[in-house]
C-alpha cells in the first residue's frame, strides 16, 4: 500500500510539467488529462475580454486534427450544445469557414459564429503548427432571430510534438463578452461546456 502515495505524487508531478507554460493565467478547472486556464486582458474596446486556454496530450498527428476541423458529420459530437455545425470550402485548403450554432441553456440565449481558420504548417519539421480562427462574416451564415451571433472570437490551436510519439495541443481563445449575464452565472457554463468540448475533442481523435 505504501507505494499508492508514490503514484499519486508522480501523477501529480506529471500533470505540473505539462501544464507549466501557464504565465499569468490562473487554473480554473482540471483533470488527469486537461488542464483549462483563463485570464483577463485588455480587449480592443478598452474593456477586459476573457482569454482561455486548454492543454492537453494526444496520440495522433496533424492530419488527424485538421480532418476533425473539417468533418461536419462529427462537428457536433464535440462541440458541447452544438446543434448545427457547417464547413465552408474557401478555394483553398489552408482555409476554411465554420459555422457552429449553440442551444444555450437558460437564462442564455441561443448563440452561434462563423469562424474563418487558417492553418499554417510548420517551417522545420519537429516544430509546432498552427491554426488561427477569427470571427467573420458570411453570406452562406446569414444572422437568424432570437439566435446571438458571438463576435470579436479569435484563437488559435498550437499542436506540437511531444515524448512518446504524442502531440501536445494547446487551445486559447478570446471573445466579446456578453453584459446581459453576469459573471458568476456565466462562469460556471463557460468553463464546464468548455472543458466537455476538450475531453470529447481529446476522445475522438484517441479512436
């Protein structure tokens, strides 16, 4: 029995050394496998807007990732409280729009966002890859009644290798924030839909 104690504390080490990169950012919610941080940051409206980062390891490659991007028969099995997810050709490979549609529970309104991603290979080979999304517009995405658009989103998934034939992915984003709900209402929703989205993200690509 005595060696249970070891365990957890290497468990414990390993979850610290992968989660280290987490300057400024403050730990809101984790588990054995993600980590989900957030900060405040000055926005371009000169308000605070919420920034959020995931971390997490996976066994697959680049490829596999850009294709979840892509499959709209599975867009929604991992975007939490998603009930419409669309891909958008753009003529190139390297971008593509998304459109994502949340039924939010009450007392948010339903939302939804058009998303142009653009994925940057790496230079050298061993390093990270990148793809940047961004709030966009898009007449095939028109505005529909009593459903929000979320605006002023822009991120980006950063996928580099790690030890053991792994990839260490790390998700960040940042969106306008919505006066009609405080944040002690919010929060909770924010952090727990976000976190499922992760782990069935994270569980899809481990298939």
């Amino acid at each position: 029995m005595q060696s249970l104690p070891v365990l957890l504390i290497s468990s414990v080490m390993c979850i610290c050394s992968l989660f280290s990169d987490t300057s400024e950012f403050k730990l809101v919610k984790q588990d054995n496998a993600i980590a989900l941080y957030e900060r405040w940051i000055p926005g371009a409206g000169g308000e605070n807007v919420r920034e959020i980062k995931a971390v997490f390891l996976v066994k697959t490659g680049v490829p596999a990732v850009i294709g979840l991007f892509k499959n709209q028969a599975r867009g929604m099995e991992w975007n939490t409280n998603a009930s419409d997810y669309k891909v958008a050709a753009t003529g190139d490979l390297q971008h593509w729009i998304t459109y994502i549609k949340y039924d939010i529970p009450w007392p948010m309104d339903d939302q939804d966002a058009c998303l142009l991603y653009q994925y940057h290979e790496p230079a050298d080979a061993g390093k990270a890859a990148e793809v940047i999304f961004e709030s966009t517009s898009d007449s095939r995405f028109p505005l529909y009644n009593k459903t929000t658009r979320i605006t002023g989103t822009r991120g980006k998934w950063i996928m580099e290798p790690a030890a053991g034939g792994q990839m260490k992915i790390t998700y960040m984003v940042t969106t306008d924030r919505s006066r009609k709900i405080p944040r002690w209402v919010s929060d909770p929703i924010i952090h727990d839909n976000l976190f499922r989205t992760m782990t069935k993200f994270k569980g899809l690509l481990e298939k």
